[in-house]
C-alpha cells in the first residue's frame, strides 16, 4: 500500500461529482439493508438460493425498459461482456451467501463480520488501481472496524462455522466492487446492472436446478403464495435501486473512499432489526454505532474540504 498525501486535490468539477457520489452511496447504504430485512423475513419460509434468484429475476424485469428507454436495444450489449458477466458471478454469490447468514444470524451480526470487505477493498484499490491512500483515510477505516467490533463482540457463537460464511460474502463483493469502478468508464450503470443482473439470474436458476434435484436445502425452490410474492418484489425493488445507486457512485468515488462510509449500512441494519425483530443494540452497540459514523462523516468531511 503506498503512502501519500490525503486527500489528492481535484478541481472543482470534479469534486462536485464526487460530493455527489457520496451522496449516492449514502442512499444505498439505506436502501440496502432494508433489502435484507425483507429477505430475513421471509427466509423461514422461502429458501436462501430461490431469494436471490427472485432478487436478481426482478432487477433483470425492472432495469430491461430503462435500458432499452434510454440507452436503446444497443444497451443491452456491454462493451466489456466477459468482466460484466463476472460481476453477474460475484454478485450472485455474495448476495447468496449473505442471505444465507440472516438466515441464522441477526442482520447486524452478519453484516459486521461482512465489512471484511472494505479492508480487502482498500488493499485491492492500492494494488490494481494505484490508489493513493493516505493516512486519513487508513485511520478512518480502522476507526470504523473498532466500532463494527463494537457492535459485535467476538464470541465462539459469532466466530463459528457460520461466520464464515458472510466474511466469504465480504471477499466477493470486493472484488465486485473494484470491478465496477474499472468498467465504468466503459459502459454505463444501466447497462452494467442489466449485464450483471442478468448472469446472475442464469447462474442462479442453474444452482436451484440443482438445489431441487440434489436436495440442497439452501437452494430449494418452493412454490409461493401471494404474501411471500409480495414481500419478494418489495425486496427487488430495495436491492435493485440499491445497487443501481452504488454503481453511479463508484463512477465518482475512489473505492479507498468508498471503505469507510460503507460502514453506515451497519447503523441501518441495527435500527431495522430493531423495528421488525426485536434486536436492540446494547449501550456499547449504540457507541460502536457512533464510532462507525463518525468514520464516514469524517471522510465526508474531508472530500467537502479538498481543493
């Protein structure tokens, strides 16, 4: 990882955007945990694998008339197709395995041990994008995983088989994540949620084949009833929008940017646990919380500052 000054100075216009950006990605972090209460909620009767294949059924369904309104049938076709695809791939897994943990864990448990990511996103932006990340910025991310453990005091409970499973959630949305800043200046955010929505929607429908002829329990699909159809297009339309604003914000935002003020989703889950299950934060849950943003506010903060 290479030291430099923090943060890079950048002309007005640009730092426009990138206020923008964080605005942007402020949103997801709201929406996006309200797509994981709904999946909580209905994963006593609904298997993990057939939610995220009904997650991604439903993205493919909502963004194919935007793509074609505004882009036309031209739109449909990335000019970078395998890399999209893989996105597709990773996403599909990362969602896959993170539903799979609320399944048995508390939606602030599951996505604490999940913020591994920023770490490996941190590093990843440092090696392959040459990244300057400044000392600021360090300390902001390590202030922000003090609070996530916070939040979530280690025990063998937490750190058990389970706990593996959002950390490999966490690994895979790196990468997801250092992918969609490179291949934004190649297609647009529509474009790259379609192609990415699509191949996971494939690769999914695959994996519940599967899950149906091998009695796999965690991609078992199940026929449906109205209510669970109807929380599951809720839960499209939150995950949907959700990544859509996150995309448009890794257009403007630095991924060693974006590290810290992806913490704030952690405060979202918790108050979304709270309302629909009962989960309230202790007192040193509340001042981890704080921490967490204060981490974020602070690199607000800082980008409000730069030039």
């Amino acid at each position: 990882m290479t030291a430099a000054a923090d943060p890079v100075s950048v002309p007005g216009e640009d730092r426009r955007g990138l206020l923008k950006g964080i605005g942007l990605l402020l949103l997801a972090m709201i929406v996006l945990p309200a797509q994981d209460a709904v999946a909580k909620y209905i994963s006593v009767s609904v298997s993990p694998g057939q939610i995220t294949w009904a997650r991604f059924l439903l993205q493919t369904v909502f963004m194919l008339p935007l793509l074609v309104l505004f882009q036309g049938w031209g739109g449909l076709v990335p000019n970078r197709l395998w890399p999209n695809l893989l996105r597709g791939a990773l996403i599909a897994g990362s969602s896959t395995l993170f539903f799979i943990a609320i399944k048995f864990m508390p939606i602030a448990d599951a996505l604490a041990i999940f913020f591994v990511e920023p770490f490996i996103l941190t590093v990843l932006s440092a090696v392959f994008d040459k990244e300057h990340v400044g000392w600021r910025r360090r300390i902001a991310v390590a202030a922000g995983f003090l609070g996530v453990l916070m939040v979530v005091r280690p025990s063998y409970a937490v750190f058990g088989a389970i706990s593996l499973v959002p950390a490999a959630a966490g690994c895979l949305f790196a990468v997801y994540a250092l992918l969609n800043r490179r291949l934004s200046s190649y297609d647009t955010p529509l474009t790259m949620q379609f192609t990415a929505g699509l191949s996971a929607f494939v690769i999914l429908t695959f994996c519940l084949l599967f899950g149906w002829l091998g009695e796999w329990p965690e991609f078992r699909p199940s026929s449906l009833d109205g209510r669970e159809l109807s929380f599951l297009l809720l839960m499209g339309v939150f995950g949907t929008s959700g990544h859509l604003f996150f995309v448009q914000a890794a257009r403007r935002v630095p991924s060693s940017v974006v590290a810290p003020i992806q913490y704030v989703e952690i405060v979202f889950a918790a108050l979304f646990g709270l309302m629909i299950f009962g989960d309230f934060p202790d007192a040193w849950k509340w001042v981890g919380i704080a921490v967490i943003v204060a981490s974020g506010a602070y690199v607000f903060w800082r980008e409000s500052r730069r030039g």
